[in-house]
C-alpha cells in the first residue's frame, strides 16, 4: 500500500473517526479490513496517537511520527487564526472596545476559559435572506423557514456597500472580520458570492462561509472555494447532516481540496456535542442529540447583527442558553433603518445608549444576577450561584482572586447586591459615612464593572 499522508487524508480519517461509530469499531478491531473497505491512503497505526487517546498520553513526547505533528501543527494554525481574529476584532472606538472587553470576561466567568477560547467575539454579522431553507433539526437558532431574499440589484447593490463601508467607519479597520449568514443558509442566496466579493474589495477580508448544502450546486461550491482561495480566505465549513451525504462530500470533494473546510459531522451517529440551544432547547427538535452541552452556546459575535431584507439591527452578545435567551445569545436592543444615513445614525445611537466607559452616577447598581456575594472580613467575594466549568485558570474576579479587599469598603458588596441605590448615592454614602472620596468609591465601582461583574443590558 502507498502511504500518502497529506493533511487532507489525515483530516478525512478523522472526520470519519467522529461521525461513524461502525468505522470506529473497524479500525480498533482490524484496522487492515478497514484499509480495504474504506480505502484509506495510509496504515491507522501510523496516526494511532490522534485517535487513541491513551495511547497518545503513553507514548515517548521526543518520538513523535511526522504525520502527527504535521497534522498537530495545521491544528495549532488554525487555533492560532481564531485567536488572532478574536484579539483583532477590538474596535476604534473605546466604547465599543470597553463594551466588548466586559462581554468577554462575562462569558469567561459563566463559560470557563476553555469554551470561552472558541468564541471569536465577530463585530458583526449580516443576514441575506430572512430564514433558511434547510430547516436542521439541531437549529441553535430556531431559524424560521426561508420567506425572502436581499438580491443584488442596482439599489441593494448601493445599500450594501454604503452598509461595508459604515460599519467599517463605526467600527474600525476590524469590521473586516464580520461574515454574511447567521440563522441562514447562506447559499438561499443566489448573489451571495456578489455580496462576498464587495466585503473583499471594501474590508480587505475574505469572510467565512458556513453551508449545510455544499452539494446542492457541486460546480458552484467549487467556485466559491476557489474564489475564497484567490481573495486569500482562511477556514471555510460544510455542515453534515447524515452519513449518506457524508460520504457524497467525499466523492465529489477530494481530500485535499477540504483540507480548509472544516466538516462539522452533525449526523445523529456522531461524537459531535451539540449546544442546548434553539430547537434542542425548546423542544422542538423532531431527532435526539446524543450529547448536548447545557451551559454552552454557538454564537460568536459581540457586536451588530443585521439582516438585510428587513433592515434591522440587533446588538447582541453571546451567553449561556436559557429560557430568557433561548438561541444563546442576549439581544441589548433592536433597531430598524430606511436607507445608510438612518443606519449610520441608529449605529450610533446603540453605542451611545449601551456602551459606557465608565458607570454614570445615575446608573443603579446590581451584580449579575447569576453571581453571588459573600461578606468576608476584610471585604466580599463574589461566586457563580451555579458553576458551570472547573478550570485551573480561573476568571481574574472569580473562584479566587474573586475578592474587594479594603476594610472600609466591607459595605460596598452589600449595598450593590441590594440592588436599589445608584452609582452617586453609593459614592455620597461612603464620603458621609466612612470618609472614602467618591473617586475611590467609583473605582472600585468601575473596576466590577470593567470584569463584567455588574448586571447591564435588558432585565
């Protein structure tokens, strides 16, 4: 047999490690039979520590195949890329900056550090139709069935690009790591390769594309890959819902061609969890997820969520999916528009009602309402009322160090979880009661609010 260990044919291994439980079980029983049946390019053994755990953990660090690390160092790229996109994502603004920086820690302390690691914190996203056409079982969005299309015609061209060029304008040269689906599919469209185009020539970037019918159009899905190629893109993805299309894509996609497309293997028999969002959560579903994270979510913008066809604008930020914030992630406020001047306008107006610095003096002040205070001797500390994740990398303000510590501020944790005085009153009730200026009241004050500790958003 001629050994080919491209990356491509390591990937394909391992999409197939993860969607079918039956090639699994070949491959640990008689990994020879499996070579015949499934005409893999290259002996299991040779890659045995990507797909056998204990093994891996067992075996010699300075003895490791070339394939593996090959493989481990594409992974370790790509990890690289989406925490570039997310340290890069920071606005020009320093409200916005501010804003979002507190959405992150927030989503630390609720999610852990290590799903929290996943989530990119986009500036924003666009929708080109209203709905979606396939209508997934799993939908973390519930996304409603296809009713619309934003086509490229002469005034939604214009639109279009003046909508690229403000959020360029109101956000900063990292509006370029936005995209265009949300609760879609974004091949509905038949522009959208027009639309992607534009995003290129105005932000600079090539946006990722997350389709679940690469193979309704094969040729078109080709061009789209290699136009994503030429403009320099980095990671698209093919959501896969059964095994039979599964092995579709493999016959009409090379392996080295998905080297850069990431499978998401959504398929019933698969390893892959499922977020306990949209459909799941609600119930709605008509399958059964073998495995469904609770505290979890799949939205990943911390920013402007815009749907063309309807011109409207959300301000959205992700969180743990519950029954206030069903789809995963918490909605701030929603805006409409009429033409770009209105949207530049409403851009500005969300920025300007939700994004402070700093705390206002008549701003109330709550703790989150999934954290608890505890008085402490010298201070209070702050604790999640249900943790969610065990880390050896705690959030900087919580399971420790999650302390204020100032002896005369032992007063401070308790009037906050109160809930019922404003920034002000609390600062005038330390500097008549305890002598603390009010500028070291606030600072402990804006310091909570700079971790994300304090409520803000809609009740």
């Amino acid at each position: 047999m001629t050994q080919t260990f491209t990356i491509g044919e390591t990937k394909r291994f391992l999409e197939r490690w993860t969607a079918e439980p039956a090639f699994k079980q070949l491959i640990v029983k008689d990994p020879e039979q499996a070579i015949e049946q499934y005409n893999l390019a290259f002996h299991p053994e040779e890659i045995r520590m990507l797909w056998d755990r204990g093994f891996a953990m067992q075996s010699d660090p300075d003895q490791i195949p070339r394939p593996v690390q090959q493989y481990r160092d594409f992974i370790h790229e790509k990890f690289n890329h989406r925490d570039l996109l997310r340290d890069q994502s920071a606005s020009s603004d320093p409200r916005i900056t501010a804003w979002r920086k507190r959405q992150m820690m927030r989503c630390i302390s609720q999610l852990g550090p290590e799903k929290h690691g996943s989530i990119v914190h986009a500036p924003f996203s666009v929708e080109l139709n209203k709905g979606c056409s396939v209508g997934c079982w799993f939908c973390a969005y519930s996304a409603p069935k296809l009713s619309a299309l934003y086509r490229y015609t002469p005034a939604n061209k214009k639109l279009w690009q003046d909508t690229l060029r403000i959020l360029r304008e109101v956000w900063g040269e990292s509006a370029k790591y936005g995209f265009c689906y949300w609760a879609t599919e974004p091949l509905d469209n038949p522009d959208y390769e027009k639309f992607l185009s534009d995003f290129y020539q105005i932000l600079g970037y090539f946006p990722q594309t997350t389709t679940a019918v690469p193979l309704r159009n094969i040729e078109r899905t080709k061009k789209l890959l290699e136009l994503s190629r030429q403009n320099k893109g980095f990671v698209e993805r093919f959501s896969i819902h059964t095994l039979e299309k599964l092995e579709e894509v493999y016959r009409h996609f090379s392996a080295d061609e998905l080297k850069w497309v990431e499978l998401v293997t959504q398929n019933e028999e698969s390893d892959m969890a499922y977020a306990n969002s949209g459909k799941i959560l609600t119930g709605t579903n008509t399958n059964k997820a073998q495995i469904v994270i609770n505290d979890s979510t799949i939205a990943c913008v911390s920013g402007f969520l815009l749907n063309m066809v309807d011109k409207s604008v959300q301000l959205i930020t992700p969180c743990i999916s519950t029954s206030r914030w069903p789809k995963g992630y918490i909605i701030y406020d929603e805006v409409h528009f009429g033409s770009a001047e209105e949207l530049r306008e409403v851009l500005k107006q969300l920025i300007e009602k939700h994004m402070p610095t700093t705390l206002g003096r008549d701003q109330r002040v709550q703790f989150r309402p999934d954290l608890r205070m505890q008085v402490e001797r010298d201070g209070f500390s702050l604790h999640l009322k249900q943790p969610t994740y065990t880390s050896a990398k705690p959030h900087p303000f919580l399971n420790s160090p999650a302390r204020i510590m100032h002896p005369r501020l032992s007063d401070l944790g308790c009037l906050i979880a109160l809930g019922n005085m404003t920034a002000g009153e609390m600062a005038l009730y330390f500097e008549e009661k305890e002598f603390i200026s009010p500028a070291e009241t606030f600072h402990c004050l804006n310091t909570l609010f700079s971790f994300g500790l304090l409520k803000e958003g809609p009740d």
